[in-house]
C-alpha cells in the first residue's frame, strides 16, 4: 500500500465532514492513484475501473460522516472499492462461480460431485452467501481469484501486499468457506 500519512488525511476527512468541498478533492487527489489501480487490477478492464472509481467517491462522499474514526479513511475508501468493483463484476458475470473453487471447496465432502453442484443454483447461492460472510481480505482474495480468475501476482499487486499473503488469505478463505457450507448444509 502506498505511504499515507493518516494524520493527514484524518485532518481532511474532519474538514470534509464539516462540508469543506476543497478537504474532499485533497482526499481524492491523495488517495485517486490508489483506488484507480486497485480497481484496475480487479476489474482488468480501464473504462470499468474509472466508472468503479467515480462509483467509490460518490459513495464516499454521501456517506463520510458515518466513518467514525477519520484515520481509517483509506481502509473505508478501500472496502468501498471493493465493493462497487465486486458488484460491477456481479453484474456482468451473475451466476458464475469457478469450478475449481466448487471443487477446492467441496473435495472434502464426499456426498458432493462438484459438476452437478455447480449446476445446482441453491448451492451457488449458498457459496455467494458464505463468500460474502468471510472477512474482508479472504473475501476480496477468494472473489478476485476464483470469481474474476486473477493470478497470484495481480492479486497481490491489487492489495498491495506479498504472493506469500494472497496464498495464506485464500487458504483461510477456503477453510472458512468449508465450514460454512458444512454449518448450512447441516453437516458438523
């Protein structure tokens, strides 16, 4: 992630909420390189990732006196961005969940053969349900890689942050994942 300085920013984001309109262009001066290739790297596609950063900023803007806490202005910014890019992504590709991750997720459960639970729409939207009730970055790693078929390396680029945490976050995402879906198909 690049350096911010979060006492800054905390200092814009006060301004902002008190309506100073030239506080939040500082902000999206500071942080719109970060944001844009976030959703660049996610989207993988340039004119969707500018519709997803004008999308994150509008939001932002509506709603910056719910962030309580102004020095996680980027980590907010950020779940924003996330979100809008994974609904972007829903939008065009609705019902697709990879095979591998059916497969990676279900190997373990012997009653289940991925190709006919792929098929299966009660088991897509119990995987989207258990996807979208993981922990942020397991959710941002399990959707950029299974759902949007990314690589390691863009991932990690993504995020900003090492191959070797994109492989611990997947990982953690599949056992949670695993769970969950044994949890609700009443499975101990």
């Amino acid at each position: 992630m690049p350096d911010f300085n979060h006492a800054y920013i905390g200092n814009l984001v006060i301004q902002a909420q008190s309506g100073s309109g030239e506080a939040f262009a500082e902000l999206y001066a500071t942080t719109f390189n970060h944001i844009y290739n976030y959703s660049r790297h996610y989207l993988r596609d340039d004119y969707m990732a500018q519709d997803a950063v004008q999308e994150t900023y509008i939001s932002a803007l509506k709603n910056i006196n719910n962030l309580k806490d102004p020095s996680l202005f980027i980590a907010w910014l950020n779940q924003i961005c996330f979100h809008v890019c994974y609904d972007m992504t829903r939008k065009n590709r609705p019902d697709t969940i990879s095979s591998e991750l059916m497969e990676l997720i279900l190997d373990d459960t012997p009653e289940h053969n991925p190709d006919e639970n792929y098929e299966d729409k009660e088991e897509i939207d119990a995987v989207k349900r258990a996807v979208q009730s993981l922990p942020f970055l397991e959710q941002q790693v399990i959707v950029m890689r299974f759902y949007n078929e990314m690589k390691l390396e863009d991932i990690a680029a993504a995020l900003s942050c090492s191959r070797s945490s994109i492989k611990r976050y997947i990982n953690s995402g599949k056992k949670l994942l695993a769970k969950k879906l044994r949890k609700e198909g009443g499975q101990s």
